[in-house]
C-alpha cells in the first residue's frame, strides 16, 4: 500500500515556536548592538532545536557564522568540536598574544608544546572570537552539545560564561542540562500544545485525516514535532483517513529512534552498509566514506535508497538528515557490522595525516585483545595529553586497556587512564576504573599506586579523614618500592591529616606523623619535599626547640625552591604548597609567607594554572588582611571570585568571613561563621573549624566581648594547629587579661616565651612584649609596651601594630594619664580607620571618649561607583598593564576591558589613563613591600 506524500512549506518546521523565536530575535537585535549573548536550547529529540537554530542563522543577516556539531562517535577526540567550530579562524591566531596563539595551536596539534590549561586555552579563544567579531558581529553555533568531546565542552562554557561587549552570541543546542554549561541562561523547547500540534499536522498533510486518528498521534508523540512527521511518512492515506484501519489501532510508534530504525531496516543490504559506514565515521568526508566503501565492495548505487528514504545525502559532505538518523543507524548495527564498518574506514584513514582517527577506528574494530592496537591507543593518548585533552587521553588508555590480555600490562593502562581521568577532574570515573582494578592480579606497585590515585583524590575532593587514611597506607606500601615517592605521599598524607584536624584526630594527624618518622631517608642532598616531611613529622610529635631547625631549613629550601620546576608540578605544588604557610606562621616568619604567596602568584599567573592561582590569591589575601591591607586583599578576593565565575565554580566563602570578621560587619560576620563552619563540619576539614574559632575571637575582641573571644581562642588553642598560635594565642591573651583569667594568660605567656627563645624573629618577640604587658604593671608594662612597638613597627603586620598602640592606650587611660592615651589612642584610630578596620577603630574611639576627648568617625574613601570588575580594571590600567594584558589577567576579552575602561572614564570625569592615578578611589595598603 502507498504511503502518503506529505506536503511542505517554509514554515512549518516553526509552528507553535513564536515565544522561542521571540527569544532568538531579540538575542540577535542584542549580538548586532554590540553586546554578547550566550544561550543553551535545551530539549529532548526531535523537538525542533535544530531548526529553531536555523531559524536563528537566517534573523542574521551581515553576521559571520561558524557552526560546529557534536558527534557521537567522535567524543573522545580531544577539540574536534573547537577546531570545527574555529577551523575558518585559524589565520588569524598569528593576531594573538604570544601565550594565547602558542595555546590554541598546541591544542589543534599545529605544534608541539606544554599542554595548555583548558580556561587559558579558552581566554585564547575568547581574545579570537573578540578579534574576528571587530569586523562584523559573531554567530557561533553548537548543535547537539550533549556529543561534542569533553576538551571542548569545557573551553566554550569558559567561553560563554566570560562573554560581555564582544558583540559575539553562542549558542548550543543539547538534550539534558550539563555540568559544563550550569548556569548559563537557557532556553527550554517542549512537545507542542495540542492546539499548535495540529496546525502542525494540518499544515504538512495533503489528504484527510480523521480527527480520532489525528488525537492518537498528537498523544503518543507528546507533541513531539520530529515523532509526528515521522510517524506520518510510515502511514498510509487510508490509515489517516480513518475507518477499518481504526480497528487494530494506528501504528504509532510512540519514539523518533524506532521510527527512524524501520525506516533503516527497510533499506536494501548495501544501502543499509553505506550508512553505517557514514554513521561510523566523524568526519563526514565523502572521499573517506567512499574510499571504505570500496573495501567492502560497496557501488555507488548504494546511495540512492537512502537519499530517497530522507535519511543521507552525499555533497561536499556526509549530511545525514538529523542526528538521531546517524546514533540510530549506528547503534541498530550489529556489533559485527560495526566492527566491519570501523575496519574498513581504518584502512581508509592515513595514519600519518589522521594517526588517532586511525588508532580509534581500529579499537573499535578489533575483535578481541590486540597489542599493534593498544600501544597506537598509547600514542595516541600521549598526543591527547600533549595537547592538553586529559579526557581524550583517558578515553584511548581505557580502550588499549581493554586490548591488553597481559594482566600486569593491562593494569598499568588502567591505572594510566585513571590518572587522566582524575587530572581531567573526572574524580568519580577515575574512581570506577580503580574498583575495575580491584579484581585484577596486581602487582606490589601497581597496588600501592593506585591506593595512591585514591588518596590523591579524596585530598582533592577534600574529604581530609578519608584521604588521610588513604594516603598513608599507600604510603606504606610504597616504603620498599620506591622510597622518593613514599615519601611524598606520606607528605601528602600529613597535609591531609593536618586539614582533617581533630576529627580522629589520635589516629589521623599523629598516626600520620608517626609514620612519617619512619619513613625511608630521603636522597642525599635532600629535597625540599624531604626536608618539609621530616620537620613537620617532628613537629607534630617533639616538642617546638626540636622541630624548629628542621622547620627553618624546610621553608629555606622551599624559598629557594624554582616554583615552575618538575618537582614543584609533581609533589610541592600539591603537598609542600600546602604546608608552606603552616611552617612560615609556625617559625613567625611572615616575609616569607609573603615571598611565597607572591612566587606563586606569579607563577600560576605566567602558566595560566587556575587552580593554582586560586589557592595563591588566597593565600596571598591572607597574609594581606593580617597585614592590615584589607583593601587590597579584596581586590585579589575579587579575582579569585571571577576566575571562579569564569570556571563555573563556587569562590571560597572563608574570604567572606575573613573580611566581614575584620571590616567588624557583625550581623554579616556572624551569619557567615555559621554557613562556613557547617560546611567544614560536612567535609570532615577540621583545620577550617580552627580558622574560624579564631576568626570568632578576633570579631569578639574587637566588639569588647571578651568572655566569649577567650572561650573561642581557647578551644582553638587547645587543638594545637600547626601554623596556629602565632595568630590564636595574641587573642587568647588579650580576652584573659581583659577578663581576669589569670591563669590562661600564664599559659600563653608560658607558650610564647618558649617560641620566642627559639625563634627571635621581631614579630615574636613583639608579640610576646604585648602578652608580657598585659600581665605586668607599671613602669615595666610601659616599656614592654614600647617594646613591642618597636619590634612590630619593624615588620609588615600593621594590624598587630595598630592593636597594639590600642592596648597600650587603652593601659594609660587605665593609669589616668589621659594626655599620654590619647597620643596612642589616636594613632590607633587613624591606622585602623585607614586600614578599613572598623570595629576595632570603634574600639579605640569609645576609649577616647573614655578620656575626654571628642572624636568622630573617620569617613574612608571608597571606590566610588566603580563595580569590582571596573576597579580591577582601572587599577591594571593605573599600572601600566595593555588591554590584552589586563584581559589575560583577569579572563575577559581585550575588546570588553576596552568597553569597561570607557566606562571607569565616564564615572571618573576623566578622558585617558594617564589621568587614573590622579583620581583612582585610595588603596592604603597599595604601596606595601
């Protein structure tokens, strides 16, 4: 019986969609005034995603477009889908910045280098999409997001979410929602109302259709427009129309896929080949396709069922005619027929111009275990990660895994692609290939290694008791194998130790120390790993005059240390970074915090390395808080917030409370302890919960609630943090003195005294003046106060010396010598008023009431009207820094810093930038060394 022919008009493809194309015209009118839009169409298959895309690239007119789609059988090619979507772009990366040019070029396999961090790879593509949007506005397309491969998913969400003035809109269509594309507005395209489905099917059919029937299909298809063409190209005008036909039911088949399927069965054999050849091969090469055609005898006659069933056409490429034809053709296949089909396209493919496209067609064609194929696999994974795809790399290494019959060789490849997968932040798929493992006859290294990759991944998805444990039986695993990375790990395992706190903490932190004693020596001369595990194992189970040494020849080595070496990439950048701080605080070296925060700083900046360049910002923000720069650690706390906007990550709410906490923004402060301490709480890091029980006696002793600043002090004290006391034990004794507690100012006094002897540095010894102060009188407490004076006056913390002016005025007013409190009084208000910290000035200004004395608030100067992101901007700018400079620095396109810097201008009353450090809004803290 004929089936019916189904009319056809322009428009039909878009009935029912006006709201969708409303959203569509006014994203173009946006794109074309020059700003920049991202946007995701979501919705199942079939619901017109594809053609609500055309739709958009024809309300373009005097837009460049480029396109690019996801391919399933191609998702494990790292940047197939950026180099699709760029190819016509590429003769302009010599317009680059040396770094962003040499990235891209890197990742497209053009040359070899480092491999690129896929957010700085993307701020090169931003800076290329911004360039070639100079000349006209910029339509990028990506249909079927949910297939392209993971390398590229990741650069175009960075991509999208840093899009601001460039004049470019990007635009995905996809399935489901995606952790890649989280956040970014969305678009969402359901089934057709009832009413819109049959307009729909009124508007297509050239014969009567039975308004029964027309229910039955609007029903099962959910409205589905790709379900009810198809379902109408499989019936028959007699079945439309109604009647006897009704009886046993309409054949709906309720699923595109199954419609699609019969329509694929239906072929002739060859026909039926030739697609399957075409579904199997992601490049869409008309020569390729025909070339493995020819192999498996295949005429070009083959191609005309298809062509005329609307399933494939062959032009200047392989189109097939939506992509669910070429997952259902492919995955309809038997797995024999697949396997012909990759075989033969292997042949076909070059293995010098396409080595991986090569490799993958003959994984996917070998039948059974094949070593030729698993160490290509292996090539082709080292070329993955050359160019930085971590996914693609893993991808390769599980597959020649899978070829490797040799079971000690096979573990090796899985422990390889786990490790990819877990450097590709994939930490759950990491984790499944380490239980495949688990049944496997490993070896004594393959077994410790991978109790490693574990540990190393609970670290990094900070579950501190869990890696602890982990990381220590690996470590002791490892003693007898390889003692260089034993005692890395057993380093690893403190730190993780150390961040789980007192959570088991008897059989965390000193089981961890303990074993680290016992460690195998390390390599003669030691490296700075060695030196850091070997003093804080000491320092954790000796006493401070043991480890002290060992501490001050760690943190000079690690000073010494090149932060961009192999060794830093391998141990010291995870496990050594991390306890830097510690051992600086610990030995009261606060230079050295500094030199090391800065050194990192610029290094993570230099190799674009997002994680790294996090951990420094804060790091660095930390000290400058402690420092009394307050101001210009928000700056460094903003960025750290839009490197996490840009990576579509959370920032680190501890910034929050730290700044709250000093700014004395009590009610906000107080909120925030809370939040933060439960999320510590959560993750069983209990160095967190430390942090902020000191946080909590800072806020206290500012607000003059002593009581409560000595019970928080003291619970901190008491768990005995490394890098700690020298910030915990100053708010100890200062809420014993002010409360009377003799007997917990003698333990921080006691606890002082034997740090300071041990190490005399100025701020220890000006620390411990203050706390000896406190509990003496008279002509001693005054010079004990002066003491201190001098000796804090001599380092970067000018916080501590600013209290410290408070405390002795505070004393004097006490002493009724009003003239001499007011001199310090004022000292302290001014500094701590400049220094934007307002509660302890409120401190200082009560007691100058106390003294007589009239006072008002100091007003501090703000940044005016700037937003975050403008004063970052106009502060680069005041510097020196170019527009693609500042746009690397703080991952936004040189186009959109131009725009940004147009607008500080107009707020600013100013015309260029040699007039910003005229009138840029007070940095107090701008000029520290």
């Amino acid at each position: 019986m004929a089936k019916l022919s189904l009319g056809s008009r322009p428009a039909t493809a878009l009935t029912g969609r006006r709201s969708e194309c409303d959203v569509l015209d006014r994203l173009i009118e946006a794109v074309g005034a020059g700003e920049s839009r991202a946007l995701v169409v979501r919705g199942e298959p079939g619901v017109g995603k594809t053609a609500l895309l055309e739709y958009l690239v024809e309300q373009a007119p005097g837009f460049r477009v480029v396109r690019a789609a996801g391919v399933q059988s191609e998702m494990e090619l790292a940047f197939a889908g950026l180099h699709q979507l760029l190819a016509s772009m590429l003769d302009r990366l010599e317009g680059l910045p040396a770094p962003q040019s040499e990235a891209l070029r890197t990742a497209f396999g053009l040359a070899s280098g480092r491999p690129p961090d896929r957010f700085f790879l993307g701020l090169a593509v931003l800076t290329l999409l911004s360039d070639v949007a100079e000349e006209q506005p910029l339509l990028c397309v990506v249909d079927d997001e949910q297939w392209l491969d993971r390398a590229s998913a990741d650069v175009l969400a960075f991509v999208a979410r840093r899009l601001d003035r460039e004049s470019v809109g990007l635009i995905f269509a996809a399935r489901a929602e995606s952790d890649e594309l989280a956040a970014l507005p969305e678009l969402v395209v359901g089934g057709l109302s009832d009413v819109d489905a049959y307009a729909l099917l009124d508007s297509i059919l050239t014969a009567p259709l039975d308004p029964r029937v027309r229910e039955q299909i609007v029903s099962e298809t959910r409205g589905i427009p790709l379900a009810m063409l198809e379902v109408l190209r499989d019936l028959t005008p007699a079945e439309l129309a109604g009647g006897f036909g009704l009886a046993g039911g309409v054949p709906v088949s309720g699923t595109v896929e199954e419609t699609f399927r019969r329509r694929i069965h239906a072929l002739p054999s060859d026909s039926r080949r030739l697609l399957q050849l075409a579904a199997a091969d992601p490049v869409g090469d008309p020569l390729l396709v025909w070339g493995a055609a020819d192999r498996l005898g295949i005429s070009t006659d083959a191609a005309s069922a298809p062509a005329e069933a609307g399933l494939l056409e062959f032009g200047a490429r392989v189109r097939f005619r939506h992509p669910l034809v070429r997952s259902t053709t492919y995955w309809s296949a038997s797995l024999q027929e697949r396997q012909e089909a990759h075989r033969a396209l292997a042949e076909a493919t070059d293995p010098e111009i396409d080595a991986d496209r090569h490799a993958w067609h003959r994984a996917h064609a070998a039948p059974g275990p094949d070593d030729d194929v698993a160490k290509e696999l292996d090539r082709s994974a080292a070329r993955a990660q050359a160019r930085g795809g971590l996914a693609a790399a893993a991808a390769f290494l599980e597959r020649s895994a899978q070829l490797t019959l040799e079971p000690a060789r096979r573990a090796e490849r899985l422990l390889a692609a786990a490790r990819a997968k877990r450097d590709a932040g994939a930490f759950e798929a990491a984790l499944e290939l380490l239980v495949t493992l688990e049944t496997a006859q490993l070896g004594f290294y393959s077994t410790a290694e991978a109790g490693h990759l574990r540990g190393q991944i609970a670290l990094e998805q900070q579950r501190g008791s869990d890696a602890a444990r982990l990381l220590l039986s690996a470590a002791r695993r490892l003693t007898p194998l390889d003692a260089p990375l034993a005692r890395e790990t057993h380093l690893e395992a403190l730190v993780a130790a150390l961040w789980a706190g007192d959570l088991d903490r008897t059989g965390g932190v000193l089981a961890a120390a303990e074993a680290a004693r016992s460690a195998p020596a390390g390599p003669e001369p030691p490296r700075a790993v060695d030196v850091a595990l070997d003093a804080l194992a000491i320092g954790l189970t000796e006493d401070y005059e043991a480890a002290a040494p060992l501490l001050t020849r760690a943190l000079e080595l690690l000073l010494a240390q090149d932060m961009g070496s192999d060794e830093v990439g391998r141990s010291l950048w995870l496990a050594a970074s991390r306890a830097t701080q510690a051992i600086a605080i610990e030995l009261w070296d606060v230079d050295a915090v500094h030199t090391l925060a800065t050194r990192q700083l610029e290094v993570a900046r230099q190799a674009g390395a997002l994680v790294q360049l996090r951990l420094a910002l804060n790091f660095l923000g930390g000290i400058l808080v402690y420092s009394g720069e307050v101001a210009k650690a928000e700056l460094l706390f903003d960025e750290d917030r839009l490197v996490a906007e840009a990576t579509g990550n959370q920032p680190v709410l501890y910034n929050d409370v730290l700044v709250a906490v000093w700014r004395g923004q009590e009610a906000q402060a107080t909120k925030l302890l809370e939040a933060t301490r439960s999320q510590a709480n959560a993750r069983g890091m209990g160095r967190f919960v430390s942090s902020l029980m000191h946080l909590e006696s800072v806020l206290n002793n500012a607000l003059g609630r002593y009581e409560a600043a000595r019970e928080a002090a003291w619970q901190a004290f008491e768990r005995g943090d490394l890098g700690f006391g020298p910030l915990i034990v100053p708010e100890l004794a200062e809420a014993a003195s002010r409360t009377g507690d003799a007997a917990r100012l003698r333990t921080a006094l006691d606890w002082l005294t034997e740090r300071a002897r041990v190490t005399p540095t100025e701020w220890a010894l000006g620390i411990e003046a203050r706390v000896r102060a406190l509990s003496s009188d008279g002509a001693a407490a005054e010079a004990l106060y002066r003491e201190a004076l001098e000796r804090l006056g001599r380092t970067r913390l000018r916080i501590e010396l600013a209290r410290t002016h408070l405390l002795y005025g505070e004393w004097l007013r006490r002493e009724q010598r009003r003239v001499d409190a007011r001199e310090q009084l004022h000292t302290a208000d001014d500094m701590l008023s400049m220094m934007g910290v307002e509660a302890f000035a409120d401190r200082a200004r009560r007691e100058l009431l106390a003294t007589g004395e009239t006072v008002r608030k100091r007003r501090v100067e703000t940044r005016g009207d700037l937003t975050a992101q403008e004063f970052q901007i106009a502060r680069l700018a005041r510097d020196g820094l170019t527009n693609p400079e500042i746009g690397a620095q703080l991952f936004i396109s040189p186009r959109t810093v131009q725009y940004h810097l147009r607008k500080v201008f107009l707020k600013l009353g100013i015309s260029s930038r040699a007039e910003l450090d005229r009138v840029l809004p007070g940095d107090p803290a701008a000029s520290s060394q």
